[in-house]
C-alpha cells in the first residue's frame, strides 16, 4: 500500500481555519459533506504481493477555488474543471505542465462535468439546467439547455455510444435523455428515490442502472425493457447508506457505505436473478466525515477501480476470478478531495481542501497481469 500525505499550504493555515469553515458550512447547506460513522478505524494492511499499479504525483498547481468536478479530454491535452462558484476553467496540459486557457461562468455551482469521448463537447450541471458546450482549442459555445429537473442536478452518465444521458437530481428524479444528431430530447423518467440523487451507474450493456440516494438505506436496480421503456427490477436493503456506486460488467457492481469500513462487491445470481454481496474489501475510514462528490469510475481496459472513502483515495484492481486488491492508497489531509480518472486510466486527477491544489498522477510502470 503506497501512501501519499500532501503538505497543507501555510498561507491557508494562517487564515486561522475561516476559510475551512466556511466551505464545510456550505458543504452542509448543499448536502455534499457530512460525518463519518462513530465506528473504530479500519487501517487496511498490505498484502503479500508487488503491486502492478502505481500513480506517482507528476503535477501540483494551487488553485484558490473549490475544485468540484473535473475531466480530461480523449487526447489527454486539456483538463475541464467546474468550481463552487459555478465557474468553469480550461486548462492545457502538456509535459506536465498546466496553463489556464479559458474561464467561463456557467451554472450557480458546477458539480457534475462529463466529456464526451467521441466529440469535441462536454456536459456540466450543478443547478437546475443541463448545459451543452463544444470545445475546440480555446473556443467555447453552448449547444444546448436541458432543463426537467425542479431542483440541482448532481449525476450525469452518459452511456457508451453517447446516444443517452442520464441525469438525476435533488428532486429525487432521474431522467433519461435520448440523444441524436446531436440533439437532446427528454425521454422517460423515474421517481423510486425519496430523497437526493447522489450515485448511479450503468453496466456494460448500458441496459441495467443502479442508484442511490442521500441517507436512504437502498440501492435501486433499473432495467431498459424491450419497448426502451426503464422499470426498477430489484430494491436491496443496506445498512449503511451510500454514493459511490459503480458497475464493473453486466454481472457485477461495487458499492461503498458511506465513510464505512468495507466495499462491498454484488454479483448477479442467475438462479435467484437478484445480485447480492458477493466480497468485502477492508478500506480505511475516516472519523472525521466524507463528501459525496468523486463519483466512482471503473476503467475496464486495465481493471482499475478509482473509489474515494474518507481522505483517501483508493486505486483498487479487479482480477479475472473477480477477486478485488486494493493495489494503492492516497491519503490527503482532509477527507474534502474530488477527482476523476482519464478515460484511459493513464492520469488521475485530484482537489483536495487542505492543500488548495490541483494535482495529477500518472500511472507508471503498468504491467497487466
């Protein structure tokens, strides 16, 4: 287990914590922070084997804004980031280096940012509206608005063949968007959460979805019927809940407690045809709280799986048997940390409270095993 604790900036040090104060309040008031369990702290311990994967920090670049949502283009060459205060900045990233191209404002706070892999454009929400944006070099237009929900939008997934958008929001709904041509239209919609919208994914075949919602003890599995039209097929029980959730193949899906002690793996039985929990992996959790924010991402290609508890930041690999091991472990100064990782799992890209940076790891040395 490889540990990485990043220094705190001085200068924020010296604001005698106001400033740390003031986002966690805000944090509170849009439901995107909140305690850990009162349980005693797991510390995974090594195993015995010589891990194959290991990002190594190639970049820090201080950033005064709070640092919400981020992503990368498919040519790795320029970085997408939305803040707290709704503004959204382009960076080039080159020989390690990154140069501010672009800020623009586009929602009241931006949560969400989603690049399109085979187009110039990228999605972004935080309030109620959905935005659209192209992109070339440092030329920046808006597409389109989609607008449907009552309140902010916190998840958006968009399926393989980009062809369908996925939204769901503090209104407790999630809504399916079919694109064409370039153009969005407002599908279908379900209403099973009774609370906020904070974690989903769709399986390999995009035809499956799974959800959760704040502080609700469910996990909710939607299926696409043959008519296209999405019904909820299964409601597990949990005891803790949780946002980070993401499926793996069609058959399995991991999902972590919030702030908990374990990730839990479910597989699809296919005598019962229900999932149920499979595998736990110990993780390391923090007495201090989580956020909700840093969705979990599953790079298939090399079988990472990219999943935030706590303050760390767990890289996490899946074999062939399905057995997961925890690979390596990021462990910031605050449990405030969001990222993503590239679409091809080569960068992973983080903001963390306590240093007010924005840093990006490589992955170096990878052997597929």
């Amino acid at each position: 287990m490889n540990q990485l604790n990043l220094p705190n900036i001085i200068a924020e040090q010296q604001q005698t914590g106001l400033q740390n104060e003031s986002y966690q309040e805000d944090l509170k008031q849009q439901n995107l922070w909140g305690f850990g369990q009162s349980q005693e702290n797991n510390v995974f311990k090594k195993n015995d084997f010589q891990s194959t994967i290991n990002f190594e920090l190639v970049l820090q670049y201080y950033i005064g804004e709070n640092c919400y949502a981020m992503d990368f283009d498919t040519s790795l060459s320029l970085i997408i980031i939305g803040d707290r205060n709704g503004f959204i900045q382009l960076f080039k990233f080159q020989s390690n280096k990154l140069k501010k191209q672009k800020i623009v404002k586009g929602h009241r706070q931006v949560i969400c940012i989603v690049v399109l892999k085979h187009s110039n454009q990228f999605i972004s929400s935080g309030d109620k509206i959905i935005k659209i944006w192209s992109f070339q070099g440092t030329y920046l237009r808006h597409l389109q608005y989609l607008s449907g929900h009552s309140r902010p939008v916190r998840c958006i997934l968009v399926s393989h063949h980009e062809d369908l958008i996925v939204s769901g929001g503090n209104d407790c709904y999630i809504k399916f968007w079919i694109r064409k041509d370039n153009i969005c239209n407002f599908d279908q919609q379900l209403l099973e959460h009774e609370n906020w919208i904070c974690g989903m994914s769709l399986n390999e075949s995009q035809n499956q979805l799974i959800s959760t919602a704040w502080e609700e003890p469910l996990i909710k599995i939607s299926q696409q019927q043959p008519c296209k039209t999405w019904i909820v097929i299964q409601t597990i029980q949990i005891d803790i809940w949780g946002a980070r959730i993401c499926f793996l193949n069609n058959e399995m899906f991991s999902f972590q407690p919030f702030n908990g002690q374990s990730m839990q793996l479910y597989q699809f039985q296919s005598q019962s045809k229900v999932y149920t929990i499979s595998k736990t992996l110990d993780v390391q959790q923090s007495k201090l709280g989580c956020t909700n924010l840093f969705p979990s991402q599953f790079i298939k290609e090399k079988q990472i799986l990219v999943k935030k508890n706590g303050q760390c930041v767990n890289i996490i690999s899946i074999k062939n048997n399905n057995d997961c091991i925890l690979q390596q472990q990021l462990e910031f100064d605050h449990y405030c940390v969001n990222g993503s990782i590239s679409h091809d799992g080569q960068y992973l890209i983080t903001w963390d409270l306590s240093s007010s940076q924005i840093q990006i790891r490589q992955l170096l040395n990878y052997q597929k095993k």
